[in-house]
C-alpha cells in the first residue's frame, strides 16, 4: 500500500490543488507514495503561516525552544525504525546508509541545536571613549553585538539525504527563534513530510514548521520569489543556486548555499604503504558510499607520477571487490542513483570521457541488474585535468585518476575546477600537508582522512557555495547581527 501525502502547513495536512505526483523507488522502480503538488497559493499560504508563527516563536524563551529540540531528537530516535524503510525506499540508500546516516544523523542535528539555542547570543564590546560632536554629545559610549533571528526561512534540501539535510538546516533556524518553510527535492521528499506531525508531537507550535512539495522548479522558485521569505538555504547543484542567487537578490534576501563540489584527494610521493591504503580507501567512498551521490566525494585521484600506477591498480581491486546490488540486500554495498535521468546523465559522461581518451579502468557498463537506476562503479584513467569528466560534478560512482609530476601541478589541478568545496591530501608529512591545504582554494580540507568534524563550519569556495553552517556557525548562518549602543 502506497500512501497519499498532503502539504503541511500551519499545524495540519492541506489537500494539494493540483494533485499529486509518483515518488519512485530507484531500487525497484515501483511507486513508493504520492506528493503534493503544490501551486503558488499554497506556496504563499505556507509563508504566511510561517510569518504568523514567527512573531511568537521568535520571542520564546531559548530553553523552551532548546526542549523542544531535545524531544524532536527523541521522537525521531524512537521512529526510526518506521522511518528508515521509507526512506531507504524512496532514496535507494542501502541498508547500511539508511539505518546508521539518515535517521540518527538527523536526530544527533536536532540534539545539538537544543544546546545551540542556549549558546550565548550577546556579544559585550569594551566601552570607547567618543568625543563630543554635531551627532551627540561626548562621553563613554557601551556597546554590544547581538544575534537576532533572520524571520521566514526557506529551506530547499537535496534528494541524496533529504531528513538530514532538512535537519541540518531547519535545527540551527529554529534554534534561533526563525520559522521555516521546507521545500525538499522532487525525488524524496516524503521522509521530510514526516516530520510536520512528528515536529508537532513534539511541541513546536503550529506554523513555525511548514513542509511543501512539488514534481518541478515552480515550488522552490515561488519560496524563492516570496517577498516575506527573509532567507533561503539550499542545498543542491551549482546551476540552479545561481538562479536562486538572482532571484533572492531582487529582495535582498539572506542566502546559504552548499552546492557541487569536485572533490580533489592529492596522494603525495611521500605517502607510505599505510597512508596508500588510506587514500584508496578515501577515494572508494565515492563508489561505496550511497553510490558517490554526495558533494563530498573525492572523485578526482591526484596522484603522484611515482605512485600512479599503484594507487590505480588499488582502486581497481577496491572497485571489483563491491557488490552492486538490491540496497535492502545487507550484503549491497553499492545501490542505485536517484533515478533515471541521472543513470543516463552519468552514463553520458563516462561515454563522453571515452571519446576524449580516458581508459575504462573498471566499470564503464550497465549492471547486470533487472530493476532500478544503477551505475557499475567505474575507474577512469589516464583523465587530462582540463576533460569534461574532470571538470564537471557527476554526482555518481565515478572516479578519475589524475598522475601529477610535483606539488605545484597538484595545487594547479585541484584549483582548475570551477569547484572548491572539499579537498583531501594523503602523505606521511603531516606538517607539509598542512602547509599544502593552505594552497588549497577549498571550504574544507581533510588530511589523511575523509572523516569529519562535526563542529566545523562547512561550505565551500567558489562555485562551490556561500556561506558556512555546522557547530556554532550554523548558529550564525540563521541569525542577523544587530549593534546596541548606549552611554555609560
């Protein structure tokens, strides 16, 4: 039995006008539910409710919104196993990703910001002495930096984890005394219509947490438009943030913007048998972890001439030793894209990476698998830094191998994307890498590792995004600062 969802706005489910549209399984190409379409109307009535909602919510006590939080992370702690199918269904996660990244992710996010919403928010500046002028008479002048909430936020989140990224945005705004209106990706957004009751259960009042959907742009281009939206955070390709850019710039609105991302894993010719290992594991996790459909991956291997062929050869034994398969299946490492259209939009690139002369180390074909959007995970060697598949974010199982003579061609290599999220170096020197991530014009850079830090603020360089959220830095992504000055 397939369900039926409605929009969730102002504290209740609102029928769509116009209808509703399939979400497809990638795994088994079934219908898993029915999402609201949504029209400019409801769009509009969502806002509202949000603007309603804000004037309350954004005068509550922090430790009340702080309460609220922790029992979001509890309730979704407690579902989780009712959530997790769902979403592994509509997102084609594997058993794996699904169970340990999705749902707890999202609770430890919401956990956090229940301690985010008691941070300090007043910043005291040292009183200055001012001298009398036409302005104001002289005297010993108090100030203070103080962190108010932006009002009407708009998150738009990315279909590779939709209830993470969701909390990931919408913890840190409410924590901040901002409401929310959430438009998830087309693909998956049932999961994220989950969470109006649950938020609701919850305590968080009526309006302060509004969830719309629809099949296309116009949803996310109407929130955009919205004159009483005063930011939005999104999450997704490159493309469609500068559209967002544009739009949100004809009102001045607040942006945060994670986009693509090219990520470059620089293996030094110092790198050791133990710190080889390393890499390769690093670099696999664009085949083995949720099929590379992550801004995050380290899908160009930049490798030292020395190393080449031996990092190359690794990578091709990582890559054949995978299990492509039903991601319900324990045994799947790797499972399905998101749908067709990005089956095919990968299998174009890695035909088009053929014809420019890169060499099919592995991979390169269609699995043998009878349903479902699958891309065998696939080595290209012998890729020039400037082919389409080295330049472009594939968001699929595809890794390119890049050889580089010395340090200055890899700072050169990494740096020639239009890209700059996240970055990896592999070498035995931890202090020369260190010196090399500075040359690095990426948000993030991992040394010897593909781990992250939970407290770091996070975004990217160049097209890669604006703006930073994570930790306490989420905290001020969701807050505007306003100066208070007053005589001593």
């Amino acid at each position: 039995m397939t369900t039926t969802y409605q929009h969730w706005i102002g504290g209740s489910w609102r029928a769509p006008l116009a209808g509703h549209y399939p979400v497809i399984n990638p795994a088994t190409e079934e219908v898993v539910g029915h999402a609201p379409e949504a029209s400019g109307d409801e769009v509009a009535e969502a806002v509202a409710a949000a603007r309603v909602a804000y004037e309350e919510w954004s005068r509550t006590d922090p430790r009340e919104r702080a309460a609220v939080l922790d029992r979001i992370a509890d309730l979704l702690t407690e579902r989780g196993k009712e959530l997790v199918p769902l979403l592994q269904a509509e997102t084609g996660a594997t058993l794996r990703v699904a169970s340990t990244m999705q749902v707890p992710t999202a609770a430890d996010r919401f956990r956090r910001y229940a301690r985010g919403a008691v941070e300090p928010d007043v910043i005291p500046l040292a009183p200055q002495p001012v001298k009398a002028s036409p302005l104001a008479p002289g005297g010993l002048i108090s100030a203070a930096a103080v962190r108010r909430p932006v009002g009407v936020v708009g998150c738009i989140t990315s279909y590779n984890f939709p209830i993470v990224n969701l909390a990931g945005k919408a913890a840190p705004a409410l924590a901040m005394g901002n409401t929310v209106v959430a438009k998830p990706a087309p693909q998956d957004p049932l999961g994220c219509l989950e969470l109006g009751p649950l938020l609701q259960e919850a305590g968080l009042p009526d309006g302060v947490f509004n969830v719309i959907t629809g099949s296309g742009a116009a949803a996310g281009e109407a929130l955009v438009g919205h004159p009483d939206v005063d930011m939005i955070s999104f999450t997704g390709s490159t493309a469609v943030g500068r559209r967002i850019a544009q739009s949100a710039g004809e009102t001045m609105k607040r942006t945060l913007m994670e986009l693509g991302g090219k990520g470059a894993a620089i293996v030094l010719e110092d790198a050791d048998e133990t710190v080889i290992t390393s890499a390769i594991r690093a670099v696999g996790t664009t085949w083995s972890f949720h099929s590379g459909q992550i801004c995050t991956a380290p899908t160009r291997a930049l490798v030292h001439r020395s190393l080449y062929e031996k990092v190359v050869a690794g990578l091709r034994r990582y890559a054949g030793a995978l299990t492509v398969g039903d991601p319900v299946d324990n045994s799947t490492i790797v499972g399905p894209v998101i749908s067709a259209a990005q089956r095919d939009r990968v299998e174009t690139y890695i035909a088009g990476a053929r014809e420019e002369g890169a060499r099919v180390v592995v991979g390169g074909e269609r699995p043998d698998v009878k349903t479902g959007f699958y891309v065998a995970p696939t080595l290209l060697a012998d890729v020039a830094p400037d082919m389409t598949v080295a330049q472009e974010e594939l968001f699929g199982p595809v890794v390119v191998a890049i050889p580089f003579e010395d340090e200055d061609e890899a700072v050169r290599i990494a740096n020639g994307t239009p890209y700059g999220l996240y970055d990896y170096v592999f070498g035995s020197d931890a202090g020369r890498a260190w010196a090399l991530a500075a040359r690095l014009r990426s948000g993030n850079v991992g040394i010897n590792t593909v781990q992250r830090h939970p407290e770091t603020p996070f975004g990217g360089f160049k097209e890669s995004g604006v703006g930073r959220d994570g930790g306490s830095f989420g905290l001020h992504a969701y807050s505007e600062l306003q100066s208070v000055v007053w005589p001593s």
